[in-house]
C-alpha cells in the first residue's frame, strides 16, 4: 500500500510536472509509477496507482487533493446529500484505471501480481462526511449516532457502487482486489459489526456474484479490528490484509485464512539491521502456516529510506 509515493524519487519526478488528480488520470504515467517499485525492489506485485476517493469523485463529490490531503468541499452531511450521489459506470467515468491496471497486465510478467483497489464503504463514508483527513471523526460518527438510517443508505450507495468498479477492475486484468478500510479503527465492535461490516459483505458477495468463477482473491485491509479477528471472516473476503498490533502468526491463527502484513511502517526509519530483524521476527511468528504474504500493516510513509525498502524485501526474500 503506497509502494509508489512521495517516498521515492521517480514519484516526485512524475509528480513536479502533474497534478495528483492529473497522475490518476494518465494510464501511462500511473503505469510508470505503480511499476517503479517493482523494478526498484523486486517487489512480488504492483498496486495500480489511484487513490480510495477516485470513486467518490466520480459519483458526484467534489473531490480535491492539495499539499494538506484529500479534500471535499461540499461534504455529504444529510439523507438530502445522500440521495444526490450517483451510481456510475466506471468505463465512462473512471476508464483510466482500468488502462493502466491492463498496461501493468501487458508490461509485466505473468508471475508478478497486478492488484486492482477500492476503499471500504465506511473508510470512503468518513471522508465523504467529514470532507477531510480527521482524527476524532466526529461528524462521521455523529451522523452515524443520530441518523442511524442516513449512515445506512450512504454506506449501501457507496457499497453498491464499489460492485462494478472493482468488477472492471478484474475484467481489465486485476490478479486481486484489495478493499482498505483503515478507519474500521474508529469504530468499536459492535458498530462494526452493525455498519461497516453489512456493506463490505455487499461488496465482496456483490464480486463474487458478478465474477463467478473467474473471481480473484478479495482481500481485506482493516486497521485497529485485532481485538475481534475472528469476526473479519463474517465480511466474506478471502484473504486480510492487517496491521502490527499483534504478530503475523497470531492473525493467521485467529483469521484461518491467508494474511498479508504487517511490519509496522515506521519500522523502516530503523538502521537496516533493525530493518532485517524486525522483518525476521514477522516472518518468524508465521513460519507454522502457510498463506502468509509479506507486507507492511500499513502503507509506507513519506520520508522512508528507500534502502529500508530494499533491505526489507531482500530479507524476506532470503528468509529460509
Ligand atoms: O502504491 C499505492 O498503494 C498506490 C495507490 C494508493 C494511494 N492511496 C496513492 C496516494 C492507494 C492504495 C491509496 C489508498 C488510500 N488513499 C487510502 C487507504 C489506505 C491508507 O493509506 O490508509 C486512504 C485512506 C486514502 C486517502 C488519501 N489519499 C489520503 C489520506 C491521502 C493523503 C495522505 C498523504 O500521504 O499525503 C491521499 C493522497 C495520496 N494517495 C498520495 C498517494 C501516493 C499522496 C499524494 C501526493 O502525491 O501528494
């Protein structure tokens, strides 16, 4: 997640001369940007460069993105505002992603995975309300406690817009699809369980049904729902994505199923030594079980050393 960002050279380079906006809409230059780590690092899989509010954007939000992150200047506050958002066919509104997850499919090598994204109703739900990044999600969280229902329906749009977008994801060439919700972290279990997790079931029943047999792995990337695990199942995704509150393995344990994860990003602003045994010690907590993909448990953030990178590829690649 973010494997392609401002942490790395070539992104800057591309990113001096467009627009973040701009940059999603150009197949080739998200091409380029999504395949510099994989070339850099000799990374296993590129992420198809977008952003989570690329699909908000596209059903009538007002979306910009500026020095500060994502912004929305006209946030979705009320049943009024929810009804106005549109569902949309992502050939018309958003064929750009689907160019550049194909180009990543024709560039590289069968072996190399090539992951198409969303974000999860209730991740894309807080940012669509409260219209920028937050910390305490009050609004958000404000809609859901009062207007029970309104919160309802806004999650049910977003989810039953999700179904075609990642859909054309797969068609386009997506060996995975991945739906992130990191701010499942505001949420105490029992909300989770009453919101966010009815809509991610309509997203992941939604692909499956759609795709049939030619599905690929759904995968989960939820952060801050360790203490109830077991109850990620319950969404109907394939395989989690999760975070480092707790050892790889005992997600893997709890979860039984495949995980990716979880070395905490901050972890590669260590030394490289500390980089190698803190990249052992994730991969050691899993060494019982197989269905484990090495990752981070969140994406990489600006500022990383990009020879931390590469120091924790290689030590997971020569991990025996
Ligand atoms: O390599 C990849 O993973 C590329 C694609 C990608 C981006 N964002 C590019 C991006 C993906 C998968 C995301 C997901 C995303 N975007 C999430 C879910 C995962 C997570 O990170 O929590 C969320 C919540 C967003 C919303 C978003 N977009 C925020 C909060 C920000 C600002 C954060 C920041 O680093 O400034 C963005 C902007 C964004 N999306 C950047 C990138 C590389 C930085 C934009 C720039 O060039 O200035």
């Amino acid at each position: 997640m973010r494997q392609a960002g401002r942490y790395l050279p070539g992104y800057q380079a591309v990113r001096a001369k467009v627009s973040f906006l701009e940059l999603c809409r150009r197949p080739d230059l998200s091409a380029e940007v999504s395949l510099e780590p994989v070339e850099r690092f000799g990374v296993d899989g590129a992420i198809v460069f977008s952003d989570i509010l690329v699909p908000l954007q596209a059903m009538g939000v007002d979306v910009h993105f500026d020095d500060g992150g994502p912004q929305i200047r006209t946030p979705v506050r009320s049943a009024a505002d929810v009804a106005r958002l549109e569902l949309f066919d992502p050939h018309a509104r958003t064929p750009w992603i689907l160019e550049t997850i194909a180009t990543l499919r024709r560039t590289l090598p069968a072996e190399t995975a090539v992951l198409g994204f969303c974000g999860a109703p209730w991740t894309l739900a807080t940012y669509a309300v409260e219209g920028k990044m937050s910390k305490e999600l009050v609004a958000v969280k404000t809609l859901l406690w009062r207007e029970p229902d309104t919160m309802r329906a806004l999650l049910g749009v977003l989810a039953e817009s999700t179904v075609p977008y990642l859909v054309a994801q797969a068609r386009a060439g997506a060996s995975a699809l991945q739906v992130f919700d990191t701010w499942a972290s505001a949420l105490g279990e029992d909300e989770w369980r009453a919101f966010a997790r009815p809509a991610l079931r309509t997203v992941f029943d939604g692909v499956r049904a759609a795709l049939g047999k030619e599905c690929p792995p759904l995968v989960l990337y939820s952060q801050g729902t360790g203490s109830y695990a077991e109850a990620l199942r319950e969404t109907g995704a394939d395989a989690f994505s999760v975070d480092w509150r707790m050892p790889l393995g005992r997600w893997r344990e709890r979860l039984g199923a495949p995980v990716q994860g979880n070395m905490d990003p901050t972890a590669l602003f260590g030394t490289e030594s500390s980089v190698r045994a803190a990249a052992r010690r994730m991969l050691e907590s899993a060494r019982p079980f197989d269905g484990v993909a090495a990752n981070l448990g969140h994406g990489v953030l600006v500022g990383t050393p990009p020879a931390n990178v590469a120091a924790f590829v290689d030590e997971v690649k020569s991990f025996r």
